[in-house]
C-alpha cells in the first residue's frame, strides 16, 4: 500500500511551527545573553565605585553621580542589613557576590 503525500497544508504548518519554535528559543537565548551582560556590567559599576570610593569623596561628577545613582539602590538595603565593621563597608562585596551567583545561575 502506498502511503499518501500530506497536503500542503500540514507542510505549511509544521514548517511554521519549527520556524517559531526557532524564533522562541534564539529570543530566550539573546535574552539570557542581555540579562547575564547586564549583571556583570552591574557588577563592574559597584567595584569601580568602591575602588573610586578610596580616592574620590566629591559624588557630584559625571561618572561618580552616574555609579552613585546606578548602583546605590542595591547597596543601601545591604548597609541596613550588614553593619559596616571599623568603617570598612561590606555591601558591595556582598553584592558582587549575590550578582556572581545570580549570573551562575542563569548561565
């Protein structure tokens, strides 16, 4: 017995159905690309702004307002919970280390 050749149709159909498939699994993965780029950009923020931290004290520039009000929203929360000990504050080694791991978890 000879099988018959499907409608063009259903062709149509599943050509379509891999073709979206396709579309959704490249946007979830260009996805995950942008989110693990934004973290580990974040993560740069907060340790140009402690290593700044040590020779800038004026938060009024350019680039140090642009670190305060990018990375200040993490860090002070962390200062609520984590008391700094003999004026060294450990926020922002605490956040880089929650960032590392979120950016592990997702890759």
């Amino acid at each position: 017995m000879r099988w018959k050749k499907a409608p063009p149709c259903y062709d149509w159909a599943a050509r379509f159905s891999d073709r979206a498939e396709l579309f959704v699994q490249t946007a979830l993965n260009y996805l995950h690309t942008f989110a693990q780029v934004l973290i580990y950009l974040f993560i740069a923020a907060i340790i140009l702004r402690a290593l700044a931290s040590w020779f800038i004290r004026d938060y009024r520039g350019l680039l140090m307002g642009f670190l305060f009000d990018v990375t200040e929203p993490v860090l002070s929360p962390l200062r609520r919970i984590v008391p700094g000990a003999l004026g060294v504050d450990f926020s922002p080694m605490i956040a880089v280390l929650l960032l590392y791991v979120l950016g592990q978890f997702l890759g």
